[in-house]
C-alpha cells in the first residue's frame, strides 16, 4: 500500500506546493514584532525585508527568486532514458569541515559553494522520509527570517507522503528506507557581487519498503545568502518551485540540470 500511493504523488505534491506559495504572495501578510525575532524557517510572509547592511539590492534578488522555473509533466519525474545531450559537468566544491556536524558545511563564497551546501542539507534532511528531520535540517542553515519550511515542496512532499501512509511525522515505520541522491543541480543566477545566489538541486529520492522499491526524479531551489563565512537560506523572497524530472533525462537537460562533478552516482 506504501508504494501504491507513490504513483502520481509527486505531480499532485508539486500542484500543492505551488499553490500554498501562491496563496502566500496574494495574501496580505501580518506585521512582524520587532521586539520578537523570528525563528530560522518560520516566517509569515514571503516579501524580502529591508537589510540593515548597505548594498544589498533586494529587488534584484525578488526578480531572481520569483523567476519560474520550467513546468513539467509529473511523468517527467519517473524513471525512463537518459539523453545523449547532457552537457558539460558543474564542478562543486567538498565540504571543508564534517567532524561533529549534522550536515557538512565549509563551502567556500561562490555559487557552486552554496549549490554544495543545500545539496549537503537536503540529502541529510531527506533520509528517513520524515518532514520533522528535514525541517530540522532547513532551519539548520537558514537565517532568521527566512521563508517558512512549511511552504518547502519537499516538506510537502515528506508530509503528504506520510498523512496519505498513515505514518505520524517522527514516527518510525518497520521496513521503510526513504534516501536522496542528489547527482545534478544549477545555479539560477546569482546578485549582490555573487553574495546572493538562488541555486537548485537535482536527486533521485528513493522509498523502499520491505524490499520493493519506487524512485522518482526531485529538485529543490532555495535563495542562498552568504554570510561571511558560511551559505544560509536567505531572507526575503522564497525561490520558484524546482523543475521535477529524472536526472539526466531529456527534461532535466531542458529544466537547465547539470551532473554535478564528484556527486555519488
């Protein structure tokens, strides 16, 4: 039964995510407290907020953020032929520092740092298939401020997949393994002298389940802020929907999906 209801999940999942995110932009959003600073990943509205740093252009980043990414068939996310016409590989950088960190982190300021650093947290948060981890793992490396993670599409995703099992987020199910393998990725484009990068992952997120297993091709893009020394998720606006497809299918070629040099294949 746990199986059976991957089939046309991921279609349905991107259809609600969109909307949730939708919905957020037409709705007037309430006036934060100043006194009360907002939790990293809990936010009630998606509108960039004034920085008190100079130089930071946050209507660039808006556009960048907001830019829709390729809409797909959910077919388009099953299992089915590579192309022959991949492209050139993205080079991503090795995490500097792992010893006592829950993710790896240590990416250098560029964009293929920030790339490397939510590749690193989403195959982290992915494993297992419960949103509860996965939200530990965004609010990990987000700012304060940041969009809420209940607006994510994998957080819908990991929470539509257990409501419709019957699994509790937390709960541990007997014979079910969920992991994220991401292969492929792309830098969106990046503002604010490459200090500000929305860039997006590509992985083969697999449920298996007493031995019989279901795979399905799924992008994550999140807007990335470099603090100084590390990527956080960043405040303001929250990325357009990934592009969902196979890796190294057709679509993942058209969706602008590069395999990512050094990944695990």
């Amino acid at each position: 039964m746990i199986l059976a209801l991957l089939l046309g999940l991921l279609s349905a999942v991107g259809l609600a995510a969109g909307l949730v995110i939708a919905n957020s932009r037409s709705t007037s959003p309430t006036p934060a407290d100043p006194r009360r600073p907002s939790a990293p990943g809990k936010v009630t509205t998606l509108e960039p907020e004034p920085s008190p740093e100079p130089g930071w252009d946050v209507v660039a980043q808006k556009k960048l953020a907001l830019r829709p990414m390729l809409r797909l068939p959910g077919e388009a996310a099953q299992p089915h032929p590579l192309s022959p016409q991949a492209g050139p590989e993205l080079r991503i950088p090795e995490p500097t520092y792992t010893t006592g960190a829950w993710i790896p982190g240590g990416f250098p300021g560029t964009a293929e740092g920030a790339l490397a650093q939510l590749k690193a947290a989403d195959e982290i948060g992915l494993r297992g298939g419960d949103p509860a981890v996965y939200d530990r793992a965004y609010a990990d490396i987000a700012l304060s401020g940041a969009p809420v993670v209940d607006r994510t599409g994998l957080h819908t995703l990991l929470k539509t997949f257990r409501m419709r099992a019957g699994i509790a987020p937390g709960e541990s199910k007997p014979g079910l393994t969920v992991t994220y393998d991401v292969t492929h990725g792309q830098i969106k484009g990046t503002t604010d002298q490459g200090r500000y990068a929305v860039v997006c992952v590509l992985g083969i997120l697999t449920f298996d389940y007493k031995g019989q297993s279901r795979s399905m091709g799924v992008g994550d893009c999140q807007a990335m802020r470099w603090t100084g020394d590390t990527w956080r998720i960043s405040t303001g606006n929250q990325a357009a929907m990934a592009s969902n497809a196979w890796p190294g299918s057709t679509e993942s070629v058209q969706a602008g999906y590069r395999s990512l040099g050094g990944a695990p294949r």
